[in-house]
C-alpha cells in the first residue's frame, strides 16, 4: 500500500514549514486547529520555540466552533491580540480541521483584515502534504504580499531564501554567513535571525541564494518583480574524507545537489534522492523522486551503492546494506538539530 | 503583547466560576502552546498522550489513520522504544475530505500483520480530528479489521476537537484499553486499580492497606507483562479508580464484566487521604488503618519545614496532582504559594474558593492565555513545583513531579517532599 508506513514515521507537514517561515516575521501566526497540530509545531517542528519568542498560537478550535463554522469567533480571538500587541501583520495557517470542513480562507483572511485593520495572509495547507510545499507557499505569500517597493540595490548585500531548521537543522543564521561571509559584505537569512523589514527590503539584495527548492517561486518572484538574480546552492555541507564508488545521498535536493559536487570531487559516482520537492531543472539524470517506503528499499536494492548520506530515521529502511552509511540529520525527517 | 494575565484567589473566588475573566477561559481566546505546557496543549503531544496510551495493552499495536501532521511528533515516542509498534495511513487532501480512507484500513491492517513475525494481541486503530467531523463509526471498522485479519482491533480516538467534552479523548483511550477484558469467574480477594498507565509508586501505603483487609492481588495496568496478566484484570471483585477520567472505563467494566467500582481523588491534604481511606474500607468491608502512614508523613512535612522555612512555592499543572488542591494543602501545612499556573474548571473551583480563605493573596495564570509570552517570573518564589513551573523559574530549587511512578495517598506527599528536599539542597550545594 502506498501509504501504509511501516519503518518511517510522518515527515514534517506543510503547516509546519509554513509556520516555519513565519516564525520570526514578527507577525500573528495562528494555527487553524484544535490545538494538536500547534503542538506539533511547538513541541517538535519549531526547535526555536524554546529559544525565541514567536506570537504563535493554536485557534483552539472544538467541534462545535468546526460544525457550525464560527469563523467570526476566530476572527474576534485574533482581533483580541491584535489590539494587545504591535504586530504588524496577522497569518491563518490551515490544517486537516479546516479543509474537512472546507473553510474559506480567503474570506478568513478578509474578515480578519477588516476587523483588525492588519494585512493578513492565509495559507491553505492541510497537514497532509510536507514541510517544502507550505514553506513555498509562505514564502511567496510574504514577498508577494511585502516586498513591494523597488529599493536602490546594495552591493555586495546577498538574500538567502530557504533557511529554516526544517531544511538547515539550525535555529541561527551564524553558520551560514560566516559560510558566505569571505564574497558578500551584508547576507540576510530572510526569516533566520530576520523579520518582516527584511522582506519588505528584498530589492536591495544584489543576489539572492536560495538553500533549498521551496525558495524557489519566491526568488522568481522577486526576479521578475525587481530583476534580482538567483541561484541555488547551499553553503554550509562537508563531507568525510575517503568516501569512494558509488554513493545515495538522501536530503532535501539543493543540499543533495551541494554533497554531491564535493563528493564527484573525490572521484564519488553520486544519485540525489529525497522524498521532498525534486525541482526538475535542478535534478540531473538518474536522480530520484521516492513517494513511498519500498521507492527506497527497491533503490538501494538495485543501485549497487557503496556509500549512503541520509538522515538516521532512514536506518530502519536500509536493513540489509552492506555499503557505509554516513548520518546525514535533516530536521523535516528526524527532527533532531545538528 | 500585554503583560502575563492574572488574578488573585480572593478576586477570582468572588467572581464566582460563572464570572471567569476571559483569559482564564480557553474557549474565549487564542490558545499560547506554552513551552512550559506542550503536553497539556496537545493530546498526542508528550507523556501518556492517546497514543502511547493506546499502546498499553501488552502485545499491542497501533496504526494511526491520519494526516502526516498528526503522526510528525511520534518520533519523540521512538526514544522510549515505540518504533516497532507505530504504523501509519496516511491521508491525502482528497482522502479527508472524501473518507474514502476508511475501506483501505482492513487492507492497511493486513499489511502491518504481514511485516511483524509475531501476532499482536490488538491492532490498536488511533483516529483524529478528521475522523471526528466526518463522524467516521470506528466499531465497524474495528469489526471490518478483525473479519479480515482474525486480530482484534480497538479503536483510540485522538479528538482534539472534543477535549472539553464529558468524554474526552484521554477518558475514551482509558475505556478503550480496557475494552478487551472479556467476563470470567470473578475473585473476592483480587482488585485492580484504574486511572493511570503507569503503575502507583511501588512504596504506596494502599497495597498493604488492602493486604490487611484481605486483598490478595492489586493488578494495575501498568504492571501488566504480557497479555495474560492483562486479561487476568477481568477476575476482579472491584476496582478503585483514582482518576475520574477513567471513570468511563469503569462504568463499562461495571456494565460488561459486573465488576463495581469505588472512586477516589488523589489529594494532598493529610486528613482528607486519611478520610478517603475510611470511606474505601467501609465500601470494601473493612477497616483501613492509615494512622501511622499519615503520622509519618506529617512528621516528613514538619521536618522539612524546620529545615527549609516556610518556602513560597510557585505550582504549575504539568504535576501529578490538581494545582489548586496542591496549593491549598501546601498551604495548611503553612507554605506560601505565590502563585499558581493552572486551568480554573467546575470540578476545581471548589479549592479555589478554600485558597481564597486561607491564601486570598496567590496569583492563579494560565498557561494557555496568550498572555503568558510575557510572563517575568516572581523573585519571591523558593521553589517550583510542576514541569511548566520549573519552565518559568529556571534557575530555582524545583520538582517536576510529573513521573511515571505514580503518586498517591501519604506517599504521595512522601515523594513531593523528598523530591523538594533534595532539590532545595542541590540548589544550595550549587550557590
């Protein structure tokens, strides 16, 4: 069965990258839900949340409040924060509660703007789909909604899209401009150590990094909006010395993409896998999108792989390998920082 | 953001519970995922969520029909040994909107069976909040499992949704766990004791207590090895039950196996233990002396008080106990408690009301207001008791007192103030 898992357990859902995104935007994030799924994003998905403040609450939606569809309850709790606090901008993440009960979000986020005067953006995920596609969505949400004026450029200054810890397993951006620091004087890791002026500053950026896939439709964005350049890279991987043959790296892609050009450099023979966002026009030939438990089984069977880079959770599939295995932690899947 | 909400016991008392300040009332705000709280906020989150408990039952295994968000956070159940127990179907957008899921879940079943070289005693099948609106009937489905696979299957319902409801979930997943236990010949000298997934402290007076009074086998769930030794619950001549969220579960035993049951609160108060104990041994028959027991524990609190003075504590709710009752005991043993992090209800307003009488000054918060964001600790707190308090007095003498060797009687008040006492003295060896 396609969806029967057996050895994995859930990656992290869209509306924990969403949140992730919006975490340090100095906004109100509310989390559609009953309050499990808030719970999830603090007590796992958000390892800032022990270490940095975020307005990030749960609706505490019942079932009465779903059944009945009282969306202007929600509305007058958001309100009440609002009035209590100086955020500038309110976000409605969804999750399943809302998309069984098919919710209008759009009007949601209407209803909330002209209660509160606050521009609001609501985000559709429904904790069905993974952590890349709801961090895409905020993304562009936030630059569309926030980077608006065209600023004079400032050079030497580099935008980073894509550093949360579900795809860098940091809580801060130190690591990643020190990596960058030696060819660009200011970097900014929109939403790392960043708030919302950052994003509404997005045109000064001479260039822009984008770390991982779910940056990309907001670095396009902003290229045709300001006709700032991109690429894709990912600054801060190392790998270990005397790796040889043929090697299976499981990752989000544009770290994939990162280890793979250091290991060819050691004569490596690489494959990129990840059962995340494998944008084609960063994928090379033989590179695999894997949907499903035995995807992965059936590769490693018939690859003939003398190394693996993967997260540790990954272990459990991998019974059997006679290859080295080299841990590989990505936060979306085993949720442990590195 | 406003500052941390409060209000005294004495302002809140006079309120009355229909009066409670919105912030104190989570249906009428946002809800804060506190750090110091995140078992409390989310039912499947930490501890003996729904789905740890569902798994209870020896030779269990679960699988959780959700979408991928509900299930993220049983990694953290991977530590403690779960791995080879969990499996998951996970839903797509069109699946909870459709329901179609439900018929794969036989199928889903089959599949788990197949990878296991051993045959569980239950498939323990944990729904969500989807399966909550969609009005999904799970004692079909449980029947559906077991035609196809010949292994019961129960259900444990992960309803966030319905957390205030008169059943809520963690009430279901208690009567759910005990909803294998199948009638036979009942014994007078054998009792079990319901209300919690771990097993009481191996130290608690209640198991001599029922000892003299002819008692000869106490089972508990949590001391269950193997699937027998569960079944065996089903002997019982009654069953105590110590939390009233199993209460539910023992009502179905009392309809099902004609097993009766006897309902007590765990308290912190000397003479109403003491109290409890008499009203136990009248129901069973017998007389239940608990007059040294108490006699110690009380010489414990003295002793305690001598040498650490009469401390101001702060009391939180991720504790084996009701805050408000802990406060109020704390209290008449002459503490101070400053403040408390705490959820006011109907069942609890009652200590609020003695606390505003003995204690009218103590600030009660609750960790759920929005408010609390802003909470700055209070210098005169000595020490915290509870996990969210020790969360907010970092740095402070503090108990969690939240383990799994559950509390209860005048141990209970043995394990709270030797827990402090070693904390106090850690504290002081560190300064």
């Amino acid at each position: 069965m396609k969806d029967l898992l057996k050895h994995l357990s859930p990656f992290a859902p869209d509306d924990s990258g969403a949140c992730s995104v919006l975490y340090e935007m100095g906004g109100i994030t509310v989390i559609c839900d009953a309050g499990g799924c808030a719970g999830n994003v603090c007590g796992f998905d958000e390892p800032r949340w022990f270490e940095k403040r975020s307005a990030l609450f749960s609706a505490g939606l019942r079932d009465m409040d779903a059944i009945l569809g009282r969306d202007e309850l929600l509305v007058r709790k958001l309100a009440l924060i609002t009035e209590q606090s100086d955020a500038p901008f309110a976000a409605i993440v969804g999750t399943p509660v809302p998309a069984v009960i098919a919710t209008d979000l759009k009007a949601l986020e209407r209803m909330t703007e002209k209660k509160t005067g606050l521009p609001c953006i609501a985000l559709k995920t429904d904790g069905t789909r993974l952590y890349d596609h709801g961090e895409e969505m905020a993304y562009h949400r936030l630059f569309e909604r926030f980077a608006e004026e065209k600023l004079p450029v400032r050079k030497g200054r580099l935008g980073v899209i894509g550093a949360t810890p579900l795809n860098t397993g940091k809580t801060g951006s130190a690591a990643i401009r020190a990596a960058l620091s030696d060819k660009w004087e200011e970097i900014v890791c929109f939403g790392l150590d960043s708030g919302l002026e950052e994003v509404r500053k997005a045109s000064e950026c001479e260039k822009l990094l984008v770390i991982a896939p779910s940056g990309i439709k907001a670095a396009r964005l902003l290229e045709e909006r300001f006709g700032t350049p991109f690429e894709a890279g990912y600054p801060i991987c190392g790998v270990p010395e005397g790796v040889s043959g043929k090697v299976l790296v499981i990752h989000q892609q544009f770290y994939g993409n990162a280890l793979r050009e250091k290991l060819e450099s050691q004569g490596c023979q690489v494959t990129v896998a990840g059962f995340f966002m494998m944008l084609d026009e960063y994928k090379r030939s033989g590179d695999v999108h894997l949907d499903r438990e035995s995807d992965l089984t059936e590769l490693i069977g018939s690859g003939g792989f003398d190394a693996v880079f993967a997260d540790e959770r990954f272990g459990r599939l991998l019974k059997g390998f006679e290859g080295k295995f080299f841990p590989c932690p990505h936060f979306a899947v085993g949720g442990k920082l590195y | 953001m406003a500052e941390a909400f409060y209000i005294t016991a004495k302002g809140l008392a006079e309120n009355g519970f229909e009066k409670l300040p919105r912030e104190l009332d989570s249906t009428k705000h946002l809800i804060y995922s506190s750090p110091a709280t995140l078992d409390f906020n989310s039912p499947g989150a930490k501890g003996f969520g729904v789905k740890r408990a569902g798994l209870v039952i020896p030779g269990s295994v679960m699988l959780l029909i959700a979408p991928g968000c509900c299930g993220r956070n049983t990694a953290l159940l991977s530590e403690l040994g779960y791995d080879e127990r969990f499996f998951y179907l996970l839903l797509d957008d069109t699946d909870i909107v459709t329901g179609r899921y439900v018929r794969k879940i036989p199928e889903a079943c089959a599949g788990l069976l197949a990878e296991l070289d051993y045959t569980p005693s239950v498939i323990m099948l944990c729904v969500t909040c989807v399966d909550a609106l969609l009005g999904t009937d799970m004692e079909r489905v449980c029947r559906a499992c077991f035609e196809q696979t010949g292994v019961k299957a129960a259900p444990a319902y992960m309803y966030a949704l319905t957390r205030e409801k008169r059943l809520p979930p963690m009430g279901l997943v208690r009567k759910s766990v005990y909803s294998l236990l199948e009638p036979q010949k009942r014994y007078s000298n054998e009792c079990n004791i319901l209300g919690f997934f771990s097993a009481l402290d191996d130290g608690c007076e209640i198991y001599p207590m029922l000892e003299n009074a002819g008692i000869k086998k106490v089972r508990e769930i949590g001391r269950c090895k193997d699937f027998g030794e569960y079944a065996a619950m089903s002997r019982a001549n009654f069953s105590i039950v110590l939390n009233s969220e199993a209460r539910a579960a023992a009502q179905d035993m009392q309809e099902r196996l004609g097993i009766p049951f006897i309902e007590l609160t765990r308290m912190y108060r000397a003479d109403k233990i003491e109290n409890q104990y008499r009203l136990l041994g009248q129901a069973i028959g017998a007389e239940l002396d608990c007059s040294a027991y108490r006699a110690a524990a009380e010489e414990k609190i003295k002793a305690f008080r001598k040498k650490h003075g009469a401390l101001t504590f702060a009391v939180g709710e991720s504790l084996n106990a009701d805050s408000f009752e802990l406060s109020l005991a704390l209290t008449e043993y002459g503490f101070r408690v400053a403040e408390i992090y705490g959820t006011v209800g109907e069942r609890n307003f009652f200590y609020v009301r003695k606390l505003a009488e003995v204690s009218p000054e103590t600030r009660i918060y609750s960790n759920l207001s929005p408010t609390m964001m802003n909470y700055s600790p209070a210098p005169e707190i000595d020490a915290a008791i509870g996990a969210d308090a020790c969360y907010y007095h970092t740095g402070k003498a503090g108990v969690w007192f939240n383990g799994e060797e559950q509390p209860f009687g005048f141990r209970g008040l043995d394990m709270l103030f030797e827990g402090l006492d070693k904390a106090l003295d850690e504290r002081e060896e560190k300064k």
